[in-house]
C-alpha cells in the first residue's frame, strides 16, 4: 500500500457581503472608485483573504434590502455582512418604526447565518428637521446595542460638510470622498475579519 502525503488546500477566500443602496453602489461614478472597490484593495494589501460581494443597488430601502438578503446569505454565504441602508426611508419620510423593524430583521437574519454584521449609519439633510433626523439616527444606534453589532455611526462623516468631497447633488461623495468613507468604516471593519 502506497501512502501519498497531499499537502492542504489552500482555504477559499471568505466572503463579505455588502448591502447598500447609492452610498455604496458608487453612485455617479465608475464602480472601481467606490468605497467598495477601495476596500477590496485594502484587503489585498493587509493579505486578508475575503472576496467582496457587493449588493448594493441605487435607490434601494430597508425593505428592499430585507426582501434580498436570504437568497444573497443563500448565495454567498458570507462570514461578514455590511448593511447600509435606510437613506432612502428617510428621504421619503418613512416610518421609522418600519426601518427599525427592517434594519433589525436584517442584522438577526445575517447573524442567525453565523455572519458577522457591521451596521452603517447615515443621516438625513438638515431639511427634515432636528427632531426626525435625530429620532432616525439613533435607530441605528438602537438596533446596534440591542443586537451587539458592530456601528459606522455615520458613513459620511468629514464628507458631508466638505463640498470638495461631495457630487453636485450633496447627497453622494465624490470619487475624492470615497477614500475618506472607506476610512470612516475600516476602523470598525478590521476587528470583524
């Protein structure tokens, strides 16, 4: 009997899912500027083997994104989730009992498929008003403690403010802005991988 040694085969690279909406979507501009193709060079250069799977589509709600997540947990099986939805609610004026519903069914659904899940945060233009922009964002600071995630708690941080970094319709960053919000999510990231 001949014993053949085979030496291991190296480990498939893990998948982090990405579930956005325009913010995400590189909005306006060619997808290889985005945050999301930014943090995919990142993890080259830090050697972490995770392939990005980036789901995030222009205009998308909580809804939407509670309605797509089981088939893209079913198809990718991702070891890390990143959600970053509920702009889109809250430019519509949309209850904010529904996008904590949905924010909440969201995070249960990737942990309860044994991901790990980074909640982004996004606040609403200075137009709708002190008491529904902050009740919007706490929401996410909310479903980040009840369900111990990880929070951006505002994924344009140092970007809103800065029209150098923002596209015309000061709502999206610019290709200039990107790298400013892949930093504004590495720091919470990185101990998820």
């Amino acid at each position: 009997m001949c014993l053949v040694w085979l030496a291991p085969l190296p480990a498939a690279a893990r998948t982090l899912l990405v579930l956005g909406d325009s913010l995400s979507a590189a909005y306006g501009m060619d997808m290889p500027s985005g945050w999301v193709a930014l943090l995919q060079k990142r993890l080259a250069q830090e050697k972490l083997d995770y392939q990005i799977a980036n789901a995030s589509i222009s205009g998308d709600t909580t809804g939407n994104g509670l309605a797509r997540l089981p088939r893209l947990l079913d198809e990718h099986k991702p070891a890390v989730v990143i959600i970053e939805l509920g702009g889109n609610d809250g430019l519509r004026g949309l209850s904010l009992a529904q996008l904590k519903h949905n924010i909440t069914a969201m995070v249960t659904e990737a942990k309860g498929r044994n991901a790990r899940v980074l909640l982004v945060g996004v606040r609403l233009p200075p137009n709708y008003g002190k008491t529904y922009s902050g009740k919007f964002r706490r929401v996410y600071q909310e479903v980040a403690a009840e369900q111990q995630v990880a929070l951006v708690p505002f994924i344009l941080d140092g970007v809103a403010t800065n029209r150098a970094l923002m596209q015309s319709d000061g709502i999206h960053a610019n290709a200039k802005g990107q790298g400013r919000i892949l930093e504004n999510v590495w720091p919470h990231l990185r101990p998820l991988l």
